[in-house]
C-alpha cells in the first residue's frame, strides 16, 4: 500500500463542504449512450457504478446539454428537461451505493455541435472555430433564456441527486464563446471589453449558485487561454478565475478555451515511450518523441500563482510519478484523467493497491472518434474491435469522398 506521503493524490480532498476519498477525479468524457431524446440508459448506470466502485474521489459526468439548441452530438446525455431526471437518478443512485461522488457537468455547445438539425448559437456571427459552421447570434431574449436552462438544469441535477455542479466553460463550447474577444464580437451588455465579456459566465454562475444553494459545490472547467489567434488572453483568463472565486467557486480544472483542433485538448499519444508503443501495437509511433506528460501544468501553475482557489489539473497524465510531482511541487491539488479511466474505471484502486508507472492507455484516441457514433469504450482490449474501427474508418472515409462529389 502506497502512503500518502509518496502518492499525495490518495490523501483525501475537499472541495466546498465535500471531502472526498482521495484526489484522483474522473475527469468528464462523452458517453454516446443516451437515447435519441437525451435520457441516460442502463449503460450509464452500469458505467458510473464501474467507476464509482473504481476508487475514484470523484466522477464528473459527460457534458449535459441544458438546452435542446446546446445538444452537441448525436446520443448525447441531456438535462434539459424534466423527463431526463429518472435516468440520471438511477445513475447516482449507483454511484452513491458504491461510496462515490459524482458531479454534474452543465453545457451548452453554442456553434460547437454536429448535429444538422440544430441551428447553432453563438454571441456573435463567426464561424466556429473548428467546425466552420456559422451561428445566429444570440438575441437578448435567447441570452436570458440559456442562462435561465442553466439554472433550470441545475434544479434537476439536485432532483437527481448529484453532489455537486460542474460547468463546462471550456474547449470551445458556449460560455468559452462568450469569454473569447473572436468569438463575441459584440458591443453591447454581453460583449465589447473584459468585464462584458466575462458577464454571461457570471451571471450563469450566480443563478445556479443560487439554486443549489450555499452547501452544494459549484465547480467549473475553464478555458484559461484561448489556442486561437485573436482569442482570449491569459490574463484575461485568470482574471475571469479570480472574479468566479470571489463569487465563491469551490474548484477550477484548467484547460484550453477556444481551439482549432480537438487534439490541442486530447492530445494522442501523450508519454508513450517507444518501448511502450512496440509493446502495445502501436507501430507508427515507435520511431517518434513521446508527447509530454500533463500539457496543462503551466495553466494550474498560473492560476495557483495568482488565485487561491482548488485546482484540478487534467490533460496527459500518463505516469504516477507525474502525478507525485504535481502535486508535491503545489501545481495542483487534484489529478484528473478522462482516457485512462475508458481502458481502466478501476485504476485508482490498483494505485491505491500500489502500482506505479504508466497506466494502460496509449492516448490512441480511437474512443474520442467515435463518438457521436458508439458508445464509449477502450477499442484497443479486443482484436476485434480494432478490425470492426479499422472497418468503420474505411467505410466513413468513402462515405465522405461519395458526399463530396
């Protein structure tokens, strides 16, 4: 058994009124296993009580669309209407018999969606920075009315009995939108300078603050930085963090806000070493650098400079060590990890238990690409699954090249 002293991500947290377990959080992944109308199914449950019974301190679910407008992908898990609670009810109750914690995550994906039949929003008419789809701007009646969702949502993850909120804020959703000066390009009151800008999160923060109440803790994952030219800046960034923490945010996890690439925030193939990617069949990177461990470490670094607030760092951690490090060096004060957790929901418990060194993932990214189209998985533990996404990478590229002529 590895001491606290040695593995300080083990030592139990707190983050508001809550203390939890230990510091090693599942950070939040889509799931593409709701039905068509958003309602969590007996996958979900069986997924979070895999997790919970994992060991994690805590588990933050996939991004919840507070709205219909907000729905990002198809088969995506929804809270935008009262018929979702039972489902998400069932799945904290699962967590819950397990001894876990679990947040809810609130978005709204803005001009980031992939689904056709949505006409996306933004704060102003620019096309979206990754998939070039042009929004409407947001009307003031359409402003009130999406932060009025998130409040509304923020009722029906207490009704489902979730531990706490968790905003989306990051990654080139909506309220990253409203915080970048490249995608609001407004003049009014939700746009023109810094502090306009930052009033839509504001003011989303401050209603669902008021619904769950003073006891519930509110966390949000925030773009620190914009990876687009022309985007936020990161002293715009932390001022944002530090105006949230004295309007009483219980913990940040530091990311990216607007990108132009998904994998400037999922970054493949993070600390495979090439003895590890001969190892595990990955023989297209066995000739290349490892990609750096925890790729966001300089933004919680930032943010613990000039914010005292609790950070949660994810992004790329592949090793214990790293997370040692983090966390001895005051970097953070809890690791989280999305991809690790599809190939392995009981890692923390194996680390608790005493293994070191890197975790199972190879950071492929085969489970990000198919979202939206099957429900989340490692592809890389069967044989078979790798033939069946070989297939449907073939039959997808032909189904684009048919499209495009």
């Amino acid at each position: 058994m590895l001491s606290t002293v040695d593995a300080p991500y083990l030592a139990p947290g707190r983050i508001g009124a809550l203390t939890l377990r230990n510091r090693l959080v599942r950070a939040a992944t889509g799931e593409t296993m709701a039905n068509a109308e958003g309602e969590a199914s007996d996958a979900h449950v069986r997924l979070y009580g895999d997790l919970a019974r994992g060991g994690a301190g805590l588990l933050i679910t996939g991004h919840l669309f507070v709205e219909q407008r907000g729905q990002y992908a198809p088969f995506q898990l929804g809270i935008h209407d009262d018929r979702c609670v039972a489902g998400l009810r069932r799945m904290t109750e699962a967590v819950h018999a397990a001894g876990g914690v679990i947040f809810a995550e609130l978005a709204h994906a803005g001009s980031q969606t992939v689904m056709r039949d949505i006409e996306p929003v933004a704060p102003s008419v620019v096309p979206n920075a990754i998939y070039a789809r042009q929004p409407n701007e947001m009307s003031a009646i359409d402003i009130g009315a999406v932060i009025a969702a998130f409040g509304t949502a923020a009722r029906r993850a207490m009704a489902a009995g979730f531990d706490g909120i968790h905003l989306h804020s990051g990654n080139g959703y909506l309220l990253s939108q409203f915080n970048s000066p490249f995608a609001n390009r407004r003049d009014d009151d939700w746009g023109g300078d810094a502090d306009r800008r930052g009033r839509f999160l504001r003011e989303v923060y401050r209603l669902v603050r008021q619904t769950v109440g003073s006891n519930v803790p509110v966390t949000a994952r925030i773009g620190v930085t914009d990876a687009v030219a022309g985007g936020l800046s990161m002293e715009e960034g932390l001022a944002r963090i530090k105006m949230l923490r004295t309007e009483g945010l219980d913990a940040v996890e530091v990311t990216y806000g607007l990108m132009n690439s998904y994998t400037e925030n999922i970054r493949p193939y993070t600390g495979i070493t090439r003895a590890r990617a001969l190892a595990d069949g990955v023989l297209h990177r066995v000739f290349s650098s490892p990609v750096p461990e925890a790729y966001y470490r300089p933004f919680a670094q930032a943010v613990k400079r000039q914010v005292d607030i609790p950070v949660i760092l994810v992004g790329g951690m592949r090793t214990t060590d790293t997370m040692a490090d983090v966390m001895h060096a005051g970097d953070a004060d809890f690791i989280a990890m999305a991809r690790p957790f599809v190939r392995e929901p009981d890692l923390p418990n194996q680390i608790a238990a005493g293994r070191r060194g890197l975790v199972d993932c190879v950071s492929c990214n085969i489970c990000l690409v198919h979202e939206g189209s099957d429900a989340l998985k490692c592809w890389r533990t069967r044989w078979r699954d790798l033939v069946r996404h070989a297939y449907w990478r073939i039959a997808r590229r032909n189904w684009t090249i048919n499209q495009e002529e």
